[in-house]
C-alpha cells in the first residue's frame, strides 16, 4: 500500500512493520521529507536525485531505522559522504562522482556493490567477524589499495582499476570462492590462492607475467584467462579443474601438462600464436576447442583415447593431420579453415555417437571418408577440391539436414536418404544445381 507520494518520494508498506521507499527523478529535493517520520524502512532506493547530499540530520534518521536491510544509491551527482547505517546488509552504490571514501562498514552487510564512483580513494578496513560475502568494485580510477579481505567473502570481482597495483593476501581460512579481475593494468601480481577457491577469472591485465604457486594445490574447477599479454607459462593445472579456457595470450609458448587424475572436461585454447604444441589429452576431456592458433601442427595421439563428445577446430592453418583413430564417443566435429588439412581419418566410419559434421574452408581437401549411420547433420561448404561424396552417402538414414554451399566441384549428389528434411545446395556447379531440382525446392525444404 502506498503511503504517500510527494517530492519525488514513494513509499510503500510491505508488511505491518516495514517500508519500502523510493525517491527518484527529483532535482531539488535534498533530503526525504516524508520518511523523517518513518522509521521503519527496509528497502531504501535513492536515484537521479541530484540535489541529494544528506545534510544535518539524515545521520540521525539512518540511526532511528531499524529495519533498513538494503541501500541502493544510484546516479547522485552531489553526494560526498554517507552516514553510519547499523542493520545493513545490501548496499549499492553506483554513478556517485564525488564519493571520495565510506564509513566504518557494518559488521551486517554481507553485499557491496561500488560501481562508477570517479572519486573513491579509500576504503575502510573489514573487521575480523564481518559477514560480507559479496564486494564488487568496477570503475573506481583512484582506488590504488584494496582493504584486508575478510574470511567470510565467498565472490570478489574486480573492474576496470587503473590505479590499482596489488591485491591484499587472502587468508588461510578464507570462504573465497569467485575471484573475477578484469583489466586491472598495473596489477603485477596476484596473491596465492586460498585453497577455497573454485572460480578463478582474470582477463585484460596487461602487467601480469606470472600465476602464484599455490595455483597447482587449489581445489579450482573453473579457469579463464584473456588478454593477459605478458603471460608465458602456466603453472601445472589442479586435478580439481574441470573448464580451461584460454584466449588472446600472446606471449604463452606452452600449456603444462594435465595429471593422470585430472577432471578437466572442457578445454578453450584461442587465439595463442606461439603454442605449437599441445600437451597429452587426458581421458576425462569432453569438450575441445581449438582457434586462431598459428603456429600448432599436430594434435596429441592421447585425443584418440578420451572421452570428447564435440570438437571444434577452426583457423589452424599449419594442422595438417587429425589423428588417425577419432574418439568415438564423438558427437559434434566441426572443422573450419584449415589450410593445410589434406584428408580425414578413415576412423570416422567407426564413431557411432558423432551426429553433427560441419566442414568449410578446407581447400585441400579433395575426399571424403565414409561417414557413420549416426550422423543427421552435415555442412559442406567452401571445400574448392571436393569433388565427390562418398558412396555410403545415400545409406545415411539418420540424415535429415544437408547444407551444400560453395562445392564448385562437385557435380553430382548420390540420391539422399528418405530421412532429409532440409536439403539446400547453393554456389555450387551448375550440373549439380540443375540434377537436383527435383530435391528440393526454392526454400530447400523437401
């Protein structure tokens, strides 16, 4: 129920006791006049406001409130500081220019959000039994130190810090669970990981060289490193990480190598042009892909021994061999400019699992193997030396889409199985254009 609405304020009744207020859009109110009878408020929203600067006697109000759980100040333009507040648990402060530090933090607030806040310099310290478990901290230029971390903190993410140069120790007890720094420019290093850790992300940190030693003992499952420039080794990879992705890591020569106990299941490598080689897959891996690496030649024999259900490999130009055995718990192959591939392996017949099969910009590639009964998609596009599909083709009973675009080659098509559906042939030779009119028609719908 809404209890009034004046001068830019809401206010609505949540329950007998508590208040939830607004106060939004007003350009010459400076301070909530109808909440200075209220005192029970729980939810406090205070945006484009900005006359707004708690002048004398909003201290004492914040002080009267019993119920205020969540504080949410957004685009205040004159706001300088901000008064002591006991029962918080939720404050975001976000677009507040001449905010230059906070408070004493309640030992309540368990999420803190500072976003766009240009004058922020300090921080106050964290007392030992805080509940915070969630601080975000994006766009605070003038920030250069980070106050101790407190054990309780479960999620810490990191944005867009240009004064910042080092990240405080986490310590021994610590909860941290996601730690998310992204472009962070001066930052050098970072501090060993708390063994709690399970979501490690760091991307656009153009100072960083090296990853703390205490990486290899973490329980991390997620890891996703991008445009750290200067990186140039990896430390050996947990037996607890499950996702790796990689990317735009211009200076990384090398992966280590995984443990014969690894859990890693999904693994990214992109854009890394000096790795040449990559280390043994191991059995666990489900997920490989594999992009704009300019210098890799070979893939691992041990790919053929894992459990990978979809492979995609796109913009290798010097890859010229895929192993001879394909894993056939394969599901998904997806296998774009490839420069040099010449020919695939016979073992695909065998992979009784693959289903999707998408082949373009291959320009030596000149045949295809047979393919497996369980296939019900196929792509084939910009392959300039194909000219012919192989005899299984029209067995292929499980097929119900084929996309052929940009064959110049190939000039016939075996009749297609009775299970195609979609059937589309484009920038191909004319005779195959013409023979398979009576496919398809103008929409290529059979």
């Amino acid at each position: 129920m809404t209890l009034s609405y004046k001068y830019g304020v809401s206010v609505e009744r949540v329950s007998a006791e508590k208040v939830r207020a607004e106060v939004m859009n007003d350009l010459s109110v400076l301070l909530m006049e109808p909440l200075r009878s209220t005192e029970s408020v729980r939810l406090l929203k205070i945006r484009d406001c900005p006359m707004i600067s708690f002048p004398s006697g909003a201290e004492q109000w914040f002080q009267k409130v019993r119920y205020l759980c969540e504080l949410n100040l957004e685009r205040l333009q004159n706001l300088e500081s901000l008064p002591y507040f006991s029962s918080l648990e939720i404050l975001h402060m976000i677009d507040v220019p001449r905010l230059q530090m906070l408070s004493c933090i309640p030992i309540s607030l368990k999420h803190l959000r500072l976003e766009k806040l240009e004058s922020l310099q300090d921080l106050p310290s964290f007392r030992d039994d805080s509940s915070l478990k969630i601080l975000y901290i994006i766009d605070a230029p003038k920030l250069q130190q980070l106050p101790n971390i407190p054990s309780s903190l479960e999620q810490l993410w990191l944005e867009r810090l240009e004064s910042l140069q080092i990240l405080p120790s986490f310590r021994e007890d610590s909860s941290l669970k996601i730690l998310h720094v992204e472009k962070v420019p001066l930052l050098r290093l970072l501090p060993e990981i708390p063994a709690s850790l399970e979501h490690l992300e760091i991307k656009l940190l153009e100072s960083l060289q090296h990853m703390p030693l205490s990486f290899s003992k973490s329980s991390l499952k997620i890891l996703h490193v991008k445009d750290v420039l200067q990186l140039r080794l990896l430390p050996e990879i947990p037996a607890s990480l499950k996702h790796l992705r990689l990317e735009y890591l211009e200076s990384l020569q090398r992966l280590p190598s995984f443990s014969v106990d690894t859990s890693l299941e999904i693994l990214r490598v992109e854009k890394v042009p000096l790795l040449r080689l990559l280390p043994e897959i191991p059995a666990s891996l489900k997920s490989l892909w594999l992009e704009y690496l300019e210098s890799l030649r070979w893939l691992p024999i041990s790919l053929s021994y894992s459990s990978l259900e979809s492979l995609d490999i796109k913009m290798v130009p010097q890859l010229q061999l895929l192993p001879p055995k394909i894993p056939t718990t394969l599901r998904r192959l997806e296998l774009m400019n490839l420069e040099s591939l010449q020919c695939l392996p016979s073992s695909l017949l065998d992979v009784s699992s693959l289903e999707y099969l998408s082949l373009e910009s291959i320009p030596n590639l000149k045949s295809l193997p047979d393919l497996p009964p369980s296939l019900s998609d196929l792509t084939l596009k910009k392959l300039d030396q194909l000219d012919c599909l192989p005899s299984c083709f029209s067995n292929l009973y499980s097929l119900t889409h084929i996309s052929i675009l940009e064959v110049c080659k190939l000039r016939e098509l075996p009749d297609p199985p009775p299970s195609v559906k979609f059937l589309s042939i484009s920038g191909c030779h004319p005779e195959l254009l013409e023979r398979n009119k009576e496919y398809s028609g103008s929409d290529g719908w059979l």
